[in-house]
C-alpha cells in the first residue's frame, strides 16, 4: 500500500510527499519485479481528504526557479504510478481536488466513499492543472466535459464521479480495527 500521510494539510502534496512518492512508487516497482506484489492500493491517511492538491502553503512566496524543481519532482511522480506494472487501486477516502483528483485518474482503478468531493480547482486561481488531469479527464469522461469540468473547477460528488467512469465503485467504509473497503 502506498499512503498519502499528511492529514493535518488535507494530504496536500508538497515537494517532500512528491520526493516521497517517487520513492514509493520505486521500491512497488522493484517489489513488483521480484514477483512480491501483484497489485498496490493508493490510500490516505485520514478521513476528511484523500488529497486536496499542492500544499499551496509551501509555494506561497516561491521564486520561479523552486517552483519549476518543485514541478520537475512532481512530473516524476506522475509519471511513476502508471508505470508501475501492476494495477494501482485508489481507495479514496474522501475529497480529491486538483493533484489529488489527477492522482486518482491515474489510477488503474478507483473506489470512494460516497462523501467524497472531486474538483480541478487549480482554474479558481488562474493555473491549469499540471499532473495530466487535461489528458487523463478527456480520456475518462468524454471531451466535452472535461472542458467543463477544467474550465470551471466546478466540484462534484462522487455519484457523479462514478456514473462518469472516474469511480468504479462508490463504497461504504466500515470500522473494524483497520480501515477495509465494503462494496
């Protein structure tokens, strides 16, 4: 399993989560290639956010040249999940807004509770979204309302996002020492 771990910031990616998930995202590869793994589950930590995007904090008052490192890391990222050569489920336990609904479209699959919100907000402050949420939404739900959906930032439950095919499944989480899936 690999755990987005900062539930006190929404799960909100900053450059060490982004150098952590890279990290995280080798070692599944080489578990997958020594035949350990057959397939990885994308949670969070928390209940609230599986992942509310870039830690905006961090990039309050960033120079041009820490932002461009900070996306380099965040590229890697990205580009390391869906080369994974196992399917990757995402279980989202709750809002995915902007990176965080960009890493749920990455996934092979995904499931998520019926609260959960999805939205690519990054439009409400004037930027685009940076993770492939343009070339993955068009792909999932269809062109024209991915334009929609990019150009207003509008957010939507996740009945919507499982009639749309972002979802496979909306599910109940239940509590039983450890958090399980319930369909």
């Amino acid at each position: 399993m690999v755990r987005l771990n900062r539930p006190r910031s929404a799960n909100a990616l900053n450059t060490q989560m982004g150098h952590d998930l890279c990290a995280a995202w080798a070692h599944v590869a080489a578990a997958v290639d020594a035949g350990a793994v057959r397939a990885v589950v994308l949670a969070a930590a928390g209940e609230g956010a599986f992942c509310g995007g870039a830690d905006l904090k961090e990039r309050d008052g960033m120079g041009d040249d820490a932002w461009a490192a900070q996306h380099a890391v965040f590229e890697a990222m990205v580009r390391a999940q869906p080369a994974v050569a196992v399917p990757v489920l995402g279980a989202v336990s709750g809002h995915a807004y902007a990176g965080g609904l960009e890493l749920v479209l990455a996934c092979d699959f995904a499931y998520g509770v019926a609260h959960a919100r999805f939205a690519l907000t990054e439009v409400t402050l004037g930027i685009l979204p940076g993770l492939g949420g343009t070339q993955l939404l068009p792909r999932v739900v269809g062109e024209r309302r991915a334009k929609e959906l990019v150009c207003t930032g509008a957010a939507f439950s996740a009945a919507d996002a499982h009639s749309w095919g972002i979802l496979n499944k909306v599910c109940a989480p239940t509590r039983r020492g450890r958090r399980r899936w319930r369909r």
